[in-house]
C-alpha cells in the first residue's frame, strides 16, 4: 500500500475522530455524567478515542520510517513498505465502526426516551436568570451593594491638573448595568417554577431609584466671555475692578460697576493661572504654563517686562509682596523662584519641593513665603535670605490656595482630602480644621477684616465660614459643576469662577447668586 494510501486512511480517522470527539463535547454541554444520557459513553465514545489512538500511532511510525533524504513528490516520492495488513484492516474498520455508532445514536429509537432529561437540565440551567430583577428594581439582599466611588476619580472631576490642567469632568465609575427583565417563560410549569414565583418582587414594586436631577437651567453666554474654565479672579484695591485668567490662555479686565469687559489684557502662550493687581494700581503681574511672568499696564494691556522661568517650567501660582517689590512664583518642577520685580532679576531659585507647586502665599511684612505641594507637603521659607525655615506634611493629598493671616503668624490651606486647616506658623501645629467639603478644596479667600474666609472645591460649591470658630455661614451651590477661583468683593460678596466658565457674585449673607460676567458660547 502507498503512502497516499495511507494518508486517505490518517485523513478518513482524523476526521472520524474529530466528529466522534464533537459528539462527545456538545452532548455533555457542562453537565456531570449523571444528567447526560449513557450511551454517550458507548460505542460512539470508544470508537472515537480508539480512532484517535490509531490516527497518532499510524502517522508517527510512518513519519519515523521516512528518510530524511527522500523525495516527497513526484516519481521517486518514497515508498513505504506495507507494513502489517491485519492492523491496517482493523485501523479502516475503526472509522466505519464508529461513523455507523453516530449514526445510530442520533437515529436510533431510544433517541425520543432520552429527551426529557435533557429538556430538565436545560430548564434548572436557566432557573437563574429568570430570578434577575427587572431593570429599575433593587437587587436582592444576598447582592451586595456597589461600591462608593474614590474621592475625585469617579463623580468628581480630575483636579486642575496637578493643581490645574484643561479642567474637565471625568467619566464616573459606572456601576454594573442593571440586569434586564427576564423573558416570560413559555415552557410548561415545571417543579421549579412555584420557587421563582416566590422570589420574584412584586409586578408594582414601590419606587426604590430616586429620579434623575432636572437638567440645570440654560445658562447665560456672551460673545466676550471667557471660553474655558475661569481659575483665577483678582480685585482691585479700589474694588472697581476684576482681574481673571482663564486656561482658554487670556488675561481680561472687567469693570464690576458696569458689568461689562473693560479689555483682553493679554494672552499667554500656554494656560493663564495667575493675574495680580500691582500695588500703583496701573500695571498688573501675570503667569501662565508658558513659564512666562509678564509685566502689563493695565490701560491698553501693553507688555512692560517679562520674566521666563527658564528650566523651572511652567508658573503654576504667583504672588506679590505688598510693596510690590518681591514677587514668589512656584513652577511645576517642584522649584520656588524668588524675583526682585524691581531689578528684574532672579534672588533665588529654592528646589524645595519633590512635587508640582500647588500653592503660593507671601507674609504680610514680605520676609517669608509659604508653599505647598501636590504631594501635601508644606514649606516656609525665609525668602530674603533664600533658606527654608520649616518643612512638613501637612494634609494627606496636594494643599491648594494657601493664604498668610493678617498678624503674619497664621496661614490657612485647603486640600484634596477635603479639609481647609489653619496652621500656628509659629509651632507649626493644626490650630483649626474647617469639614464640610466633599471634594478638593481648591482656592481660598480672605475677607477684608480677616472674619471670613471664602472656598471653592470640585464638589461644585462655595462657601462661607467663620474664621474664629471654624463654623459654616454659608453654602452656595449654582449646579454647573467645579469651582476654580475665589475672591472677596468690596462690598463683601464672594465672587467665584469654575468651569461653567461665568464670574459669579454670591450675598454675603447666603442665599442665591448671580452671573456676573458669562461665558463664551460653546
């Protein structure tokens, strides 16, 4: 016999084999042997491991009587010799054996009485998932409940960056879709049936789901708004007169009396974080990702000086003395740059931080500064002589919105776990904590007397509160998501900008706001 010969044969096992195997598989469907008919297991099952048996011990005696050397095609392809004529008698009787046990098996007369065990095991198998609950209802006890979202990585927007970087509303961690009616059965009952009855809820279960929020109300737009997230606001000394930066990278100037925009002061190269009121009332400091701190004067906006940061990156917060002549920028390389605003030049770059600089606050008398860091850790510095006087881990997620109390021995912070604390600079102790919060604490504000202080968060809302107990006055909440920028007017309402991209003006009082300036269409 040739070798083609015996290629028909391994082909007609292979095949056989695969089939027998096949019927094995899908008569079993996962179940144990006990809920699968018997003769499954007979001839068809030995037929089929012997053919397979045989398929393996025909080609690998034939592959290692092949020489190496030997032609595969054409006439002086090898011939193999003819080997035991019984074995392969009995090796092609093997494929028909089982083909006709197949046949049989599907065929056969005992085929109907093997049915109803199968239409059993298929109904439990589906028992299941007809005791889902339809969508809207609540899930059984033994269930148990999703769990609640991390602070700011599911419900809360992604800080500003590390603090801010084009701020956006992250997608929430979605729970599990709820599972979908079940089909009604149009089987007949069965012994099953009466408990799935039982543990299904009620076909007019009370409403267990609250409604979803109404949308919020359409807000106001205008042409020559801002076209990003508001996340900074500054007021003049004379209270006439706000200052905001915007990560659409513009500086505008705006007239509060008026309500109406006085001028694009200026556009950064990169996001706008910082925008301050020079003490001569004429010229204003600002800074952006750029790495740019620039010199403007505010009647036309025209540059007077810029100041690169160089190596140290983008400007992520600036501050001024009260004099003017200092100026304390923090970078996102973790560097704090100390300028000499008079001279124009750099008194002392101070790599302090291992972190992103998150906030930026100046002493009342000029001397010292204080700074924090995404990482949470603060620092004073002695910024005349350019030393760090005192470094410690102050709130457990990145400090934002530092501010220096009036008497210069205080400072207050606001952080990513929550919480705003003020500090004893002096024995560098937590004197009070101010809860309430439930997102970052992302900017701070101090009243003119120094009795109130003002906050914005990524929970959505400001508020109010009393600096000498650490009681809430006052929560203010417009619905359109995270708040950005803070600052006291002169008549003691609180101003704030977030990404809605609107300036709003909030009673001192409590109660409802206004929008002030609104954004740009989207």
């Amino acid at each position: 016999m040739t070798r083609s010969t015996d290629r028909l044969l391994a082909l007609a096992m292979l095949i056989v084999g695969m089939a027998c195997f096949a019927k094995l598989y899908l008569a079993l469907g996962g179940q144990p042997p006990a809920t699968t008919r018997a003769e499954i297991f007979g001839a068809a099952g030995v037929l089929s491991i012997l053919a397979g048996l045989l398929f393996l011990a025909g080609m690998l005696p034939a592959a290692a009587r092949h020489d190496p050397a030997a032609p595969l095609f054409g006439r002086d392809a090898e011939i193999a010799p003819a080997g035991h004529p019984w074995l392969r008698r009995f090796a092609l009787a093997v494929p028909l054996l089982a083909l006709l046990a197949i046949v049989a098996d599907q065929f056969g007369p005992w085929r109907e009485a093997g049915r109803e065990p199968l239409a059993s095991t298929k109904e439990v198998a589906a028992a299941p998932a007809q005791s889902a609950p339809p969508s809207g209802m609540p899930a059984p006890a033994t269930v148990p409940e999703p769990a609640m979202p991390a602070q700011e990585t599911a419900a809360k927007p992604t800080p500003l960056a590390e603090p801010v970087s084009v701020p956006v509303a992250p997608a929430p961690t979605s729970p599990a879709a709820p599972a979908q009616p079940a089909q009604q059965s149009t089987q007949p009952a069965t012994p099953a049936q009466p408990v799935q009855e039982t543990a299904l809820a009620p076909a007019t279960p009370p409403e267990t789901v609250a409604p979803p929020p109404p949308a919020p109300p359409a807000q106001p737009t205008a042409p020559e708004g801002h076209r990003d997230a508001v996340v900074w606001l500054a007021v003049s000394a004379d209270g006439h007169e706000i200052m905001s930066a915007s990560t659409d990278r513009v500086i505008k100037l705006w007239d509060i009396d008026g309500k109406r925009l006085i001028r694009d002061l200026g556009v950064h190269k990169d996001m706008a974080r910082s925008a301050l009121f020079m003490p001569d009332g004429k010229t204003a400091l600002t800074a952006g990702d750029d790495g740019e701190i620039v010199l403007r004067q505010l009647s036309d906006g025209a540059v007077l000086r810029v100041f690169s940061s160089g190596a140290n990156g983008g400007v992520r917060q600036l501050k001024i003395s009260l004099d003017g002549k200092r100026a304390v920028s923090g970078h996102d390389t973790g560097s704090v740059v100390v300028w000499d605003l008079e001279k124009g030049a750099v008194l002392h770059v101070l790599p302090g931080h291992d972190w992103s600089v998150s906030s930026v606050a100046v002493s009342p008398d000029g001397t010292r500064a204080l700074t924090s860091s995404i990482d949470g850790e603060l620092k004073l510095w002695d910024i005349a002589a350019g030393k760090q006087l005192r470094s410690w881990h102050g709130h457990d997620r990145g400090a934002y919105g530092a501010l220096f109390l009036a008497d210069g021995h205080h400072a207050v912070t606001g952080s990513g776990d929550y919480t705003i604390k003020l500090w004893d600079l002096d024995a560098f102790k937590e004197v009070r904590r101010f809860d309430g919060h439930s997102g970052t604490v992302y900017a701070l504000a101090l009243s003119s007397d120094g009795k109130r202080l003002g906050s914005v968060s990524l929970d959505g809302t400001a508020r109010l509160w009393n600096m000498d107990t650490g009681a809430e006055i006052a929560e203010f909440d417009p619905g359109t998501g995270p708040m950005y920028s803070v600052a006291f007017a002169a008549d003691g309402t609180l101003l704030t900008g977030g990404i809605d991209r609107t300036i709003r003006d909030w009673p001192a009082a409590g109660g409802d706001g206004t929008v002030l300036f609104a954004g740009a269409p989207e």
